[in-house]
C-alpha cells in the first residue's frame, strides 16, 4: 500500500435534522454524525472524519474527498451560519479539554426545521 497526502482543505458542515435527530455532514468527504445534540453530532462527524483521512493516510486507494449529494449540499444555502466557537468546543469535548463534568453546552434551535453550517477551522479540516 502507498501512503496518501493528506492535503490541508477546510470542508463545509450543514447540519440537519433527520428522523428527530441532528446530522451533521461534511460538504468534503460526505461522511455523517449524527446525536440528539448538535455538538455531540458534530463531535461524531469529526471523529467520523478523523478515522477516514488516517485510512487513508496509509492506503492511497482510499479516496477521503467525496462530495455531498447535491440534495446535501443545497441545504447549506438557507443554512444559519454557526459560530466558530461551535466547532472549538465540539474539538475540545472531543479532545477531552473540555470540563464536561462541570459544564453542559446546550444549543437548543428555535425552530427544528432550520439547518444550521459551520465551517471548520483547523488547517487539515480536522481537529
């Protein structure tokens, strides 16, 4: 097996609801997470990609950038943009920086039918 670049590329995130949960999905690589939570979901999904872009960092048949399904990617275009801080501390509960003993973060939407996006921030898409 011959090792794969990983390129630095910063991806989109629309997020969603779907049979009363949230899913998070990436515009880059299409791969999911999916909670009752918004950060938990997102959480998810950057696990999801982590695991995928470190596959295939050690096997070049493995393709870590794969488009959204185009009925995905529309749904970023009446999507409320998310602070970065949504993405840090998704990355710190994920890192276990986070004190999640001593502090919940709750996002609670107004509205369940709106999507919401966020970019991430880190230099290889991923934290």
């Amino acid at each position: 097996m011959n090792k794969n670049e990983i390129k630095p590329f910063k991806d989109r995130i629309v997020i969603y609801r779907e049979n009363n949960r949230w899913v998070a999905h990436s515009i880059e690589t299409d791969q999911i997470g999916v909670d009752e939570d918004i950060v938990i979901a997102i959480v998810d999904l950057v696990k999801a990609v982590n695991t995928i872009l470190k596959v295939a960092s050690k096997d070049n048949s493995i393709k870590y950038k794969r488009k959204a399904p185009k009925k995905v990617i529309s749904k970023i275009d009446n999507a409320v943009k998310l602070p970065d801080d949504v993405y840090r501390i998704a990355c710190d509960i994920l890192n276990k920086k986070w004190p999640q003993k001593d502090v919940t973060v709750t996002i609670t939407p107004k509205n369940n039918r709106q999507s919401f996006s966020i970019t991430s921030s880190q230099p290889f898409a991923y934290c």
